[in-house]
C-alpha cells in the first residue's frame, strides 16, 4: 500500500481524501478528532502546548521521522 503523510492544521479531510484513493495515512494536526484518526493508520500531534497554533520544530520532527 502507498503512504501518504498529511498536515494542517486540521487534516481530517486530506486525511479522508487520501484513504478514499488508497493511500495508507499519516496525519499531522492539532486536532486529532475522531474522524481524522478512524482515516488514518496514524495521527501525530503539531500543537503548541494545547493551543491551535502549530509548533514548528515538533512539526519537522514527526516530518523527518
């Protein structure tokens, strides 16, 4: 199966989009509700400390791994 990392803020419906086409998905949010994980093989959280701004270096770091 094809991989596929998404990432935004709220990825639920790249997540969703990418399942739907095959792609075995990784998805990058500050989110993580219900519906983007049930589309994902795994969810990573990008948030600042609880907030919905987006922490740059814990982003590039679940990126490289």
């Amino acid at each position: 199966m094809k991989k596929l990392a998404v990432a935004a803020v709220s990825a639920r419906l790249l997540a969703e989009a990418a399942a739907r086409e095959g792609f075995e998905v990784t998805a990058l949010d500050v989110f993580g509700d219900v519906d983007t994980r049930r589309a994902s093989r795994q969810w990573l959280p990008i948030d600042a400390d609880g907030s919905v701004h987006v922490d740059g270096a814990k982003f590039m770091s679940w990126l490289r791994e």
